[in-house]
C-alpha cells in the first residue's frame, strides 16, 4: 500500500492529509509541536453585521478529519530532522520528546512547514518592542480568538490595558522592502487588517480609525474593497508607507507624505496595528539540503514542476505567501496530483 510521508499539520498539510485519506492511501503525518493546526488555530471570526469571508469556517472541519480518519496517522510532537531516499523509498528521522524515532518505506513526501511572521525575525520592526500601544496583527487575531466565532461572536473585548479612542494600521511590514528581506506582497494583509478595523468598528462605532495602504491587494469577497469603500465605511485611509513613528506620551504621532497636499504630515493615534508579512520558515534550507530543491531569491522553495521524478511535492505557504481559500484548494490539487500518479502506476 502506498504510504506519503506529509510534513507540517497546518492547513496546507491537513489538506492533503485528508484528500490523499479519501482516496485510500496512508498517510503519515508529521507535526513538530504537540498538536495540529498550525498558525491558523491561533486566528479568529472578523464577521460584523455578515460575514466577511475570510475563510477561517473552512478549516475546522479539515482539522476534525484528521483528527478522525485512522489512515491518517499523526506524529505530534515529531520534528523532521534528516532524510534519504534508497530504492525509491524514503526514511525519515525525527526527534520527539522522547527519543530518535526512525520511519521507512515512505513512497512520496509532502512538505508543508509553512511561514514564520515577520514579528519572529530579529529585524522586525523595533518600534514594537516597548510600548503597549503598538500590537502586531497577530496579537489582535488572539483577541478575536477569544470571541465565539461564527456569527454567534460576542462583542470584541481590547485586551489591553488602555481604552483607545481612535486606532490606526499600517500596512505591509515586512513585506515589499528589500531592506525588510521581503521585495515581495505577502497578498493576506491587506484583508486581513481591513476585516480587523471592520470589527473594530462595529465595537466601538466612535472610535477614529485609519489605514495607511500602499495599494490594496485582496481578491475573493473583497474584490470591491476600494479607498471609496473605506470612506464610506468611516475609516481614513492614507495611501502611503508611513516615514517615521514617534511614540510621543498621549499619542502615537505617525509622520507622512501627504501627496495631495504635498507636504509632511502627523496622523495621531491612541492605538497603532501593524500588519505582519509572510516569511520563508526556517527549515526550508534543511527541506532544500535534504530532498535537492532550490529556494527562490526570497528563501522559499521554488515551486517544482509536476512529473517530476524526486517525489518531493510542495504544500501551502512553503513556497510563498497565500490566503487560507488558495492554500486549501493548492493543497488539494497537489493531493490530487499524487492520487492520479497512484491510478497510473495500478493501471
Ligand atoms: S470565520 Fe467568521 S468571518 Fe470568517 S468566514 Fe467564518 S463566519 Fe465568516
Ligand atoms: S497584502 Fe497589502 S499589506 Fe500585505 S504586503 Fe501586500 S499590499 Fe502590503
């Protein structure tokens, strides 16, 4: 029986897990933290008076069939740390809690790691560090978290310990700077922090609230999210990258170009949310030594091409940045990709 070895428990290795399971192969899933799910187990409902589409519904009941199906097995708690491939079969080496353990006759493997945020990398945007009044998105998704989700949400509770008045968001941190490491659109944010001040201000129907874009990239339900959107929404937007932060006491001061007034401005703000840009995650250049891959200029695998013979497919956010609906249906496809290469080899 055919036996696919997925690397990573995240949505994207989820995914495939429970495609390749309906077809009836085992499937040996490793996940290196105690439990599956990923960054996105971490991720909240953004609905308002409807919903907003982010797609969040989509992945609970991945989750649960992993969880489910017996021709999944799943390895928490197993980091993949060494591999080779000897008569068309891999083994893989993994650390555990325990000990070594040591898994063979793999026919084909799928890696899907995923992404580290731009706040885990030690360039990130110092500013953040030392005042309670600068969060990262992540760390508002946490507060939606604690919302009940679905439609049935309670109002959003600020965990913080000030009572903001006005909020504002700067966009694509981390993301489309040489200088960040990311000459690249990591293609979520835009959504994501748009969904936020959404909620935000539904909570809170007085409270100020700007948005500081260098473009708006997002696709699917908010294809009609347009500066006009926004105004009508009551929410400022500034279509620029802010020039300077400076944590004054009382406010935060962010300095600007105003390009229609074509001078230097000062947007104040109680409350500052910075979005966070997707990264390679870091065992992409182990993925890349082990299995022979190559990683783009950016530290991402580069996409390889079907028909390939390593046997190595790639899954999700491994090989560069997307929202949860594309990662869900790449996924799939690429489970579907390994399902048909099966069928041809039993024909
Ligand atoms: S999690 Fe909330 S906003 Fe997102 S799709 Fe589901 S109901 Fe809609
Ligand atoms: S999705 Fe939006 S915020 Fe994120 S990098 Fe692209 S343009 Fe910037």
């Amino acid at each position: 029986m055919t036996r696919i070895g997925v690397i990573g428990g995240g949505i994207a290795g989820s995914s495939v897990a429970v495609e390749l399971a309906d077809a009836g192969i085992e499937v040996l899933l490793f996940e290196k933290s105690g439990e599956i799910g990923g960054q996105i187990k971490e991720f909240g409902c953004k609905a308002t008076d409807i919903c907003t589409r982010c797609n969040l519904c989509l992945v609970d009941s991945v989750f649960n069939q992993v969880r489910r199906d017996k021709s999944i097995k799943t390895k928490n708690n197993h980091k993949v740390i060494d591999a080779y491939k000897e008569d068309g079969l891999f083994t893989l080496y993994c650390d555990t809690d325990k000990r070594e353990e040591i898994y063979t006759n793999i026919d084909k493997i799928v890696l899907a790691t995923g992404y580290r945020r731009w706040s885990e990398l030690e360039t990130g945007t110092p500013e953040i560090f030392d005042d309670k009044r600068i969060i990262w998105s992540g760390e508002f998704e946490e507060m939606l978290f604690k919302r009940e989700d679905h439609l049935q949400k309670k109002d959003l509770d600020l965990d913080l310990d000030f009572e903001p008045e006005s909020a504002l968001f700067i966009q694509c941190n981390g993301s489309r700077s040489p200088q960040e490491k990311a000459a690249y659109c990591s293609r979520v944010c835009c959504g994501y922090n748009y969904r936020i001040a959404r909620v935000l201000r539904e909570s809170f129907p007085e409270m100020e609230l700007g948005i500081f874009f260098i473009d708006i990239q997002e696709a699917g339900f908010l294809t009609d999210l347009s500066f006009q959107r926004l105004n009508d929404e009551g929410i400022d937007y500034y279509n620029c990258k802010p020039l300077r932060i400076n944590k004054a006491a009382g406010k935060i001061e962010i300095a600007y170009e105003d390009q229609q007034e074509g001078k230097m401005a000062i947007a104040k703000t109680d409350l500052l949310v910075l979005s966070e840009g997707i990264h390679p995650g870091l065992e992409n250049e182990l993925w890349s030594k082990l299995f022979n891959l190559q990683l783009t200029d950016d530290g991402f695998l580069e996409e390889i091409v079907p028909g390939s013979e390593s046997d190595v497919y790639l899954a999700g956010t491994i090989s560069g940045p997307g929202d949860i609906a594309t990662t869900i249906s790449k996924s799939k496809a690429v489970a579907n990709q390994i399902i048909y290469q099966e069928k041809e080899v039993v024909v």
